[in-house]
C-alpha cells in the first residue's frame, strides 16, 4: 500500500478511544506515509494508543513525522498491555521528539517479539541544547522506551539509529523494570548521538526489575560528545 502524497492520522489518536483489537497485516507493507499532527502530547504513528491489543505480520518503509506530540514511532506511537509479533520497519523514518522508536515510542507492559528493524530510525529532536542535561530524547531501533514489565525479545536491528538528543541505543533506548531477551544488533548496524547515553542494546537501565539477557552486539557505537 503507497501512500506517497497522502497525509494520515493515527488510528487511536487519544488515550480513550484507544486502538484494542486485533490487527493482522497479512504480510503486507504500507510504504511513505506521513503524519502531521498538531498535538504535542499524544502519540503519533501508524497506531498512536493500543491497549491490550495485538499486531502482526506487517511491514513499514519510509516513514517520516512532522509533528510536536512526544511519542513517535512508526508502528505504536504509545503501546499499552500490547502485543506486537512479526514486524518490519524498513527504508527510513524521520522522527521529531522525545521518546521514538522504529515501531513503538513507549511501551508499558505487554510483548514486542520477532521484529526486525531494516532502515535508519533518525530523531531530529528540537528545542534542546546539544551537550546540556536537558536534550532528553529516548530514541532506539525497535522501542523509545519501556517500563512496567515490558517485554522485547527475539528482535534485530540491521540498520542504524541517529538523535540529536541523549539516549540512543539499538534496541530500546530506556527500560525500567522491563527486559530485553534473545535480541541482535548486526554488524550492518550503527548506533550514534550527540550527547551523553549511546548504547548498543540499551542506553539506560533504571529500575530493581530491570533485565538484559541473551542479547548480542556486532554493530559500532558513535558518540560526538
């Protein structure tokens, strides 16, 4: 599905008509779309809230955002309690925001597994000051950031991530009391920012819950600070 010349809103746009059902891509691909929401605190992706939903076997390529709401990603712009099986990001995604991932912006709870990260999930993120303690920004390959209980495994990047801002990592950029389990970042990959936080599957632990297990780096690590 081409959606060149086609600007879209997200499905679930607001926290109480969140998507919650079941979504099953059929192995298809939805390929250049992009979103220009307005708001500058709700998700903004293909889904922008899920809860306790479940989506699988889809791919995106090229993606790009030209909005102010905080969670970005191309997939799941905020996943609640959700399940995500078998997807791909591929080509590029253009991201403007603070917490960005290739498929999920931030994840609370629930299951992202055997997904796979093809193309470049860069974060353009504004309104910082490179270097300072407050260019926050959680950008990584496959989620921005997970926290209560999240689960992300059996997951790959295979290309690169890019932010201006302070934390970027191949995989998830922050967990906390999340794991990480079974996942690779390919000697295809890179990984870089600007400031401080530059990890190859995580930047930032946080949490007494919180576990990396299994996971295998191959790619580089860049950092100008």
């Amino acid at each position: 599905i081409d959606m060149s010349g086609i600007v879209i809103n997200s499905i679930g746009a607001i926290s109480n008509r969140a998507f919650q059902g079941h979504y099953d891509g059929g192995g298809f691909t939805i390929s250049n779309a992009t979103m220009t929401q307005k708001r500058t605190s709700t998700p903004c992706a293909l889904f922008g809230y899920t809860s306790d939903a479940t989506i699988c076997n889809l791919t995106i390529k090229d993606f790009t955002i030209n909005s102010s709401d905080i969670y970005q990603s191309a997939l799941v712009g905020y996943a609640e309690n959700t399940t995500i099986d078998n997807c791909t990001f591929e080509g590029k995604s253009y991201f403007t925001n603070l917490y960005s991932g290739g498929l999920i912006g931030q994840m609370e709870g629930g299951v992202i597994s055997h997904c796979r990260i093809e193309g470049r999930v860069e974060n353009n993120v504004t309104g910082i000051t490179l270097g300072s303690e407050s260019n926050v920004a959680y950008t990584a390959g496959v989620v921005g950031y997970a926290i209560n209980g999240a689960l992300i495994e059996d997951c790959t990047l295979a290309g690169d991530v890019a932010t201006m801002g302070r934390y970027a990592a191949g995989i998830v950029s922050r967990i906390d009391n999340s794991t990480v389990r079974n996942c690779t970042v390919l000697n295809t990959a890179e990984v870089s920012n600007v400031s401080h936080y530059c990890g190859g599957i995580v930047a930032l632990m946080t949490g007494n819950d919180s576990l990396v297990d299994g996971c295998r780096f191959e790619g580089r690590v860049n950092t100008s600070y």
